[in-house]
C-alpha cells in the first residue's frame, strides 16, 4: 500500500468516526397531550377499574401485549425517538424513586384535556371526562421532575438544547366530550380561543423552563373518523365531502388548527430564540383518506377494530368489548378504534412529520448522513 493510499485510508477512517460519533439533533423528547400520545399513564393512573386498552387486541401488532397505547402498536412519539435513535419514552407515571431520565419523560394521559377539568365540571360535563390529569397536571408533573434534572437555569438551559418538546396533540379531547353530548358546532367555535389560548400558554411556559425545540400538534380531521361518522351520519348527501367525511366537522378541525397558528406565530415573535414547530396532522391524516390505496390503505374509513356497523365502530361494542374483534391486517387500515388510527397509520404521519412536508418549520434531519 502506497503512502498516499494510507493517507487516504486514514482521512476515511477520521472521517467517518467522525460523522459516526456526531450527536444526533436531539438527545431526549419530553412529550405531552391525550391519548395520541399515552404510552402508559391512563394505565397507570388507575383511572378506571378494567379499561380495554390495557388487554388485547391493544398493542398486538409491535409488543404483542397491551402497553396503555391506544392503538394496536406504536405511536408517533415512539416512531420519532426512533427515527432520532433513541429509546421509548417512558410515561411518567412508571418512574420510580431516582431513576435517571436520560432520553425524556412522557407525560400524556389519555383522555386529558387542554383546560382544566374544573371548566367541564362546571358545565356538568365533568362525570364523562376519562381523566382529570389535563394539561396543567402534566405541567406539574414537568416541573417537579425538572428539579431532578438540573439545578441552575445554566445547567437547566444546557439540558434542554438537546431536547425535543412534543406539546400534543392536544385539545381534541375538549371537543370531543361536549359533541358526543350534544354541544353544537356553533357552541364549540366559541370554545377553541380558550382551548388554543391554554396549549400557547403551555408552550410559553416550557419556553420559560428552558424549551427552545417545540413541536405544537393541530387536530386531526375528526370528520373523517368512524365515531364522527357514526354518530353524526346523515342521509343528507351535502353534507360529507368527495372522500366521504363530514365537512362541518372537518371545518371544526381546520378553524381550530387556523386558531393555532395564530398563536404559535405570536409566540415566534415573542420568542425568537426558539423554534417553535406546527405539525400539520391534518395535512397528514388527510393524505390516507385522499389517497389510501396508494399509501397501502384498503380499510376506507371503517375501523379495523370494533363491533360492526356502517364503519365498524358500535358504540356498544367497542373495540375490546364483547361482540367486537379486529381485522386481520391492521396495517391496511388507517383507523384502528374508531377514535385512534392504527400504527402503519402513525408511522405514516410521523415519517411525514420527521422527513417533511408536514412540519413547520422543519424537524431537524433525523440522519446524520443527510447533507452530505
């Protein structure tokens, strides 16, 4: 071997430990919201005696036994840590005493809500509510295990460079105990400023704890899930779109994600450190109901898992329940319950969120190779 082909041999070598060795973008993910994103607190908060997500058919496909996931496998929080190569998110609620948090904490519940539940109480809703641990719970929980973390705002702000804030999704929850009540499109609109006003004030909150890399969820067109449908089906033909959702109701969404926006812009300006990131899951979960079939999506907009019906979702048969059972192949359906998508479905959303086009501004590059 020629000196020079040493030589070569040596840059390639420095090169590539290099690269090899580099950090990637974030080291840990601290997560918060409702059941798109519970990887185990409803679970373990004991909010309810015998909750179906805690057997199978839950978690069949990835872990092969229920995890708290409401979904038959992983969710877009499991498919980001792994796109940026790390572990699992554990939820908060299964810390032990001085446990060491290295990659993140996740504090979702599902069923939570943005505003507190002293606002559903007060307007008799509250006996429906799943969970009382809403979003300032979840904040709570933050900032006490932050005192483990780190002690002085350098040591706090050093820490937090590297990690990824995942603020939802959350506030559908808000939306979704008043509908299935009752409440009116009409009498929700004049909700969503309060609903977006919390998840920004969140976001400022985190902002002030040390957060400087946020991903800030919109909802998800609830026009074309099962239970909308299923609740809200018609006979009038007007009222569903080209793809067979209900329009008002993905109105809904739309005005709520425009309302957000707004708010995430302000915080932008008011906060120029940071990167303050939408992620568009409408934009995303409209691609499998436009396109399905070209994403692998054979299921339409029936659930994979559930007691029969038009869209296979009966509310006295829910998925989990006596009477129901799930299809076959979940990774050919979008939706898996009929309120939650499946993980071939997450995984889809998520790609889209970590390699574009559906955040904005952009995640960093989950490959340390790309650019080169």
């Amino acid at each position: 071997m020629t000196l020079t082909m040493r030589f070569l041999l040596l840059l390639a070598v420095c090169f590539f430990w290099t690269v090899s060795t580099s950090h990637v973008p974030y080291d840990s993910i601290f997560s918060f919201g409702d059941s798109l994103a519970d990887t185990g607190n409803f679970l373990l908060s004991g909010a309810l005696a015998f909750p179906v997500i805690g057997n199978l058919p839950y978690g069949e496909t990835f872990f092969g036994h229920a995890t708290g996931r409401c979904s038959d496998g992983r969710l877009v929080i499991d498919f980001i840590a792994e796109a940026y190569g790390l572990q699992f998110v554990p939820p908060y609620l299964a810390l032990t005493e001085g446990q060491k948090v290295q990659h993140g904490v996740n504090f979702a519940v599902a069923g939570a809500t943005a505003l507190d539940s002293k606002f559903f109480y007060d307007k008799n809703i509250g006996n429906f509510l799943w969970t009382n641990d809403s979003l300032s719970i979840q904040l709570g929980w933050f900032k006490k295990l932050k005192s483990t973390l780190c002690t002085t705002k350098q040591d706090c702000d050093n820490y937090f460079k590297g990690s990824l804030f995942l603020m939802g999704e959350i506030g559908g929850n808000d939306y979704n105990y008043p509908f299935f009540l009752g409440s009116t499109i009409t009498e929700l609109k004049a909700v969503v400023p309060l609903v977006v006003e919390t998840i920004a004030a969140a976001t400022s909150m985190l902002i002030e704890e040390g957060a400087v890399e946020l991903v800030v969820p919109g909802n998800f067109p609830i026009g074309c899930s099962a239970v909308y449908l299923t609740l809200f089906q018609t006979p009038n033909k007007a009222a569903y779109d080209q793809n067979g959702c209900l329009k008002a109701y993905n109105a809904f969404s739309k005005y709520h994600n425009a309302q957000l926006k707004l708010a995430l812009e302000k915080l932008r300006k008011k906060y120029p450190h940071t990167r303050i990131i939408y992620a568009d899951y409408y934009g995303a979960a409209k691609q499998l109901v436009h396109l399905p079939k070209h994403h692998g999506f054979y299921g339409g907009l029936k659930a994979c898992c559930g007691g029969g019906g038009p869209y296979n979702f009966n509310n006295s048969a829910r998925c989990g329940h006596t009477g129901s059972k799930p299809c076959m192949d979940p990774s050919t359906y979008a939706n898996w319950d009929g309120v939650h998508l499946t993980e071939a479905a997450y995984r889809y959303i998520a790609t889209g969120l970590t390699k574009g086009p559906f955040t904005s501004p952009p995640l960093k590059s989950s490959s340390m190779f790309d650019g080169l």
